[in-house]
C-alpha cells in the first residue's frame, strides 16, 4: 500500500487554491477548534492574521506539504 510523503507543493495546486481564497470571504471560512488552538500557539492574535498567513504560507517558493496518496 502506498504512503503518504512529503514534497513542495506544486504551482498548479496552489495557485488555483490563492485565487480561490483571494475570490472569497475570508469571514465565511469555518476555522476548526484545532486550527484556532494552533493559531493562538504559533502567535497569531486573530482569525484574519490567520487567513494572510494562509497566503503567505501558499505563495511562499518551495514550501513543503503532505502528498496524500489515494486522494
């Protein structure tokens, strides 16, 4: 059975992702219990500092995601 791995998260990913969360209202996102407890843990004071890291995070060169096998 095929594993999940680690590799840079490809441009035709997430460009369409950015320009979906760029279209769209940051307010309406549904952050999970898990996600605001990571916020708070990582530094950020708010739901919209979290949603520019998101970008931030997505527009940065070379960043490292989770390929999920099967998906």
């Amino acid at each position: 059975m095929a594993q999940n791995y680690l590799a840079p998260i490809p441009p035709r990913w997430s460009g369409p992702v950015i320009k979906l969360l760029e279209s769209g209202d940051p307010s309406k996102i549904n952050w999970t219990f898990t996600a605001k407890q990571e916020m708070r843990m990582i530094g950020l004071a708010c739901e919209q500092d979290a949603f520019k890291h998101c970008l931030t995070t997505l527009r940065t060169t070379g960043i490292i995601g989770e390929c999920i096998v099967g998906i």
